[in-house]
C-alpha cells in the first residue's frame, strides 16, 4: 500500500475535426488515444514475461442509431517484469480517424483486451462539420506537447487536456485554414487571453491560397508567466469571408514561486487551509499587502524558521500540483484543485488505500478513499460516466 496510490488519467482522448484532404465532401474525424499499461489484462509468458493483446476500436452511428462508420486497431504490448505491467508513467498512444459526410452522429469507443473482454468504453455525440470548398473554414484547435512547425508535415502530438502541466512541453497550437475555391490570400490572425480577458500572445501572417490546406501552428510558453486559466481566439478573414475559433486551456508548473502575477490564484487555493477572519483579511488586502500577509501566513506555519525551506509550504503546493495533474475534469473545464476530489487530496494527503470499483450495470463507477488515522472514509461517484467523480459520501 504506496503513499501515492494515484497516477495520471488511466484512458483518454480527444476527437479532432479536420476536412479530408482527398474528399473536401466528407469530414475526418481524427482521435487521438492515451492509456498506460495498467489498464490492460497482461499474461506472464514461457520467455517469463508479460503480454498483453488488445483492440481499440472506434464506430459511428447516424440518427437511426445504425453503424456508418468503423475503425479498429490491434496491438500488442511486452513487459519485462510484473512492476512494468501496472506502470502509469509511460503512455500508449493511438490515432484512429475516419472520414463521414457532414453531419450528427454518436461514436462508441471500445479497448478490448485479447479474449474480447471489455475493459473500457466510452459513448458520446458529434456534430461533424462541413468544409466545403464554397467558402473559408478552419478545423479544430490542436494543443500540442510537441509539434514541428518548422517541417511541411506540421505533426504533432496533442495535449489530450488541454492542460500544460510539464515546463518541457512546446505549449504549442495546430489548426488549419481551408480557402475556398479560387481564393487569392488569407490573413490569419491568432489571440491568447488570460482570465481576466488582457491579450498576452498575438500574431497574424498573410498566406496565399495556393493549397487547398494551409497548415499552421506556433508556440506560446514564453509569453506564459503564471498559471491559470486562458483562451486562444483565432480568426481567417479572405475578403468579405471570416472564420473564428475559440479554444479554453489551462497551464499549470507549481505555485512554489509565488509573484505579484499569479498571487490572486495563490490566495484562492489558500482558502482550502485558511477560513475566518485571517482568510478574508488577506483575501480583501489589496497591492503590496496581499503578498506581505500571504507571506506572513506561511512563515507562521513554518515548521523549520530559519531554514530557507518552508516544508509544510511546499507540501500544501506539491498537493494543488498533484490535484491539477490527476484530477483535472475536461468537460466542466474544471482544474483538479477545484474538484471534489482534489479538495479532500489537498486537505487531508494522500489517503492510505483507495478502491475503485467499475462501472456496472444501473450502477456508476466509485472511488472510495481510506484515511486509517482520521477513521474516515470519502465515496467519490462519476454518476454521468464523464469522467468527473463527485463527493456523495463521508463515513
């Protein structure tokens, strides 16, 4: 039983419209799978090693719920030693992608282990849209990890949360511009705004429509200085023709250094921690003394004064970063120190056990976490099959 029973997101993906480039009729759409070794069923092998086969595939259904569209992959993964087969820490990476008519559909996604054993599922709705050569489009924003943007190619790989969280990454963005038919250029204008709407990031390049596709992408981390919440606006204009997108994402890299930028986070997260009068007083404090009483907060829950180390500080903001990094929801765009689970993690550390127990039928998936010295235990429920665990019981 570790102290850490966690690790990132187990399976997830992201759906990405683009047009076909052979077809401009038909609409791709383009997946993009994680997943660790840990989700699968491994069989130790005569070599005294570890295999496991599996299929992920993906189908669309029209309005009449009949199949239209249907891709799948088979492989399979070797591990050397037991410890390697729960591993969370390298991720198995797929695309899938198929192209449609425009239109309403809903897809099914499936990973099936070797004796077509469900492991996990996922069903939900998308609008495919039209990029029809009669006017100007852009697909759908990428946020990339790693992207070339300097080759023809463009290829990338997404950040399938939308959450930049490792400092290594490009903090970059991939989309792409489709002119219509006969169109001499197009100006392409691209915006990043922090949450309280303030421009940090801003660009625009002129392109001749020669290709039918203009792929485009740029990178963005050094104009980022504090987390938080942000959105990319991008905008085609050819003419009287305009294009816009938006797009919300989330950066994170640790709160240990504290500036004047990203205090009005800090001292939300503090509200965990810190209730009453001593809360709201440095919550109200303006200027200069909103970070003179944060400092003065921590400095007097400093377990080892003067040491240059605040340990119970770095413990409190290496749980926040953790709770961002695991327990971030994508659909409700909340990031994981908000969430329920992040709540207890950030208060109480991590809990000496946790059980998970699958979907079943009429019943969702559960989280239940056991905290032996509290003598508590808090039930955690993803009721809408998202993803996003809610607290429904503490006993």
């Amino acid at each position: 039983m570790g102290m850490d029973p966690f690790g990132r997101e187990m399976f997830f993906f992201k759906l990405y419209n683009f047009a076909d480039r052979t077809d401009f009729s038909l609409s791709k759409a383009e997946f993009h799978f994680a997943f660790v070794n840990d989700v699968l069923t491994f069989i130790k092998t005569d070599e005294n090693k570890y295999r496991a086969k599996y299929e992920l595939s993906v189908t669309f259904y029209n309005k009449k719920e009949e199949p239209v569209g249907y891709r799948s992959e088979n492989n399979e993964i070797v591990a050397d030693n037991f410890e390697e087969t729960n591993s969370r820490q390298n991720l198995i990476r797929h695309e899938v992608d198929l192209s449609l008519p425009p239109g309403e559909y809903e897809y099914l996604v499936k990973l099936l282990d070797a004796d077509a054993k469900q492991i996990l599922q996922r069903k939900a709705s998308i609008t495919l849209r039209d990029f029809s050569r009669t006017r100007l489009h852009l697909s759908d924003i990428v946020f990339a990890d790693e992207v070339d943007c300097q080759s023809t190619s463009h290829r990338f790989t997404p950040n399938l949360r939308d959450v930049f969280d490792n400092a290594k990454s490009a903090f970059a963005a991939y989309f792409e511009v489709y002119p219509p038919t006969g169109s001499d250029k197009v100006v392409v204008d691209y915006r990043v705004y922090d949450s309280a709407n303030k421009p940090i990031f801003s660009g625009a390049d002129v392109y001749v429509a020669t290709e039918s596709t203009i792929p485009k992408c740029f990178a963005f981390r050094d104009s980022l200085s504090k987390p938080g919440e942000y959105v990319l606006n991008l905008s085609a204009r050819m003419g009287s023709q305009v294009a816009n997108l938006q797009r919300k994402f989330i950066v994170h890299w640790g709160n240990a250094g504290i500036t004047a930028r990203n205090i009005d986070i800090a001292i939300e997260q503090l509200d965990l921690i810190a209730k009453g009068q001593e809360y709201n007083r440095i919550k109200n404090a303006t200027g200069d003394e909103r970070k003179a009483l944060f400092d003065e907060f921590w400095q007097k829950r400093d377990p080892t004064p003067g040491t240059p180390r605040n340990e119970l500080k770095e413990e409190f903001f290496h749980r926040v970063d953790f709770s961002n990094q695991s327990f971030t929801e994508l659909r409700s765009e909340r990031e994981g120190w908000r969430t329920d689970r992040g709540h207890v993690y950030i208060t109480n550390g991590p809990p000496d056990e946790v059980e998970r127990q699958p979907t079943e039928m009429n019943m969702p998936s559960a989280e239940i976490w056991y905290y032996s010295k509290l003598n508590r235990r808090y039930i955690f429920s993803d009721r809408n099959g998202s993803g996003e665990y809610r607290l429904v019981k503490v006993e």
